[in-house]
C-alpha cells in the first residue's frame, strides 16, 4: 500500500511539473508581438510549410492580432495567431512578418 501511494505522491508531482512547464512556453510565447507589413496569407497547419494548402484567410496591416503560440523548424518560424474577430491560424516569419521579442525573456 505504500508503494501505491509513493507512486501516486510522484505522479502527481512530475504532472504538475510538466504542466507548469507547458504553460510557461506558452505564456512565453504569447508575451511576443508582431507586425504584419503586407497581406499576409494565414494557414491551418504550420508543418511543413503549406505548400499545397490554400490560406484561410489573410491578414493585413489594419489587423490587430495576438499570438497564441510559436514554432520553430529547422529554417522557418511559425506564429499562431487570432485576430479580434476570433479567427485563428498559422502565419510565416518573413518579408510580411517581423516579431517583436520582449525584454527579458
């Protein structure tokens, strides 16, 4: 019986941390902001690069955005973003897209 609850003890130890730990890069990640320069098309999947994909729907300058999340690849940064209407999806760092790091990150 010891052994039982030593196992749950951890468990919901190491969980807690794991989830700490996710919030935290998200949070992180939403503390970021972007400027979109141009229309810039914005995607439903982020891997690997849509190349085949038509875009949801596009952005442009006058949009007001917020990103949701970031990923990285090997030569591409895709940002989650959702506009004030509530529509959300997938932008490119690039020619359209510049993001703007906070300080002390």
């Amino acid at each position: 019986m010891k052994m039982i609850k030593k196992t749950l003890i951890i468990s919901t130890i190491l969980l807690a941390v794991i989830v700490g730990l996710l919030t935290y890069d998200i949070l992180k990640d939403q503390r970021h902001k972007i400027e979109i320069i141009d229309k810039t098309p914005v995607y439903a999947n982020w891997e690997p690069y849509p190349k085949n994909e038509q875009p949801l729907f596009s952005v442009t300058p006058e949009n007001v955005v917020r990103v949701k999340r970031i990923r990285y690849g090997k030569d591409y940064m895709a940002i989650k973003i959702e506009t004030e209407k509530g529509q959300r999806g997938w932008v490119f760092y690039g020619s359209t897209v510049h993001v703007h790091y906070p300080k002390n990150t």
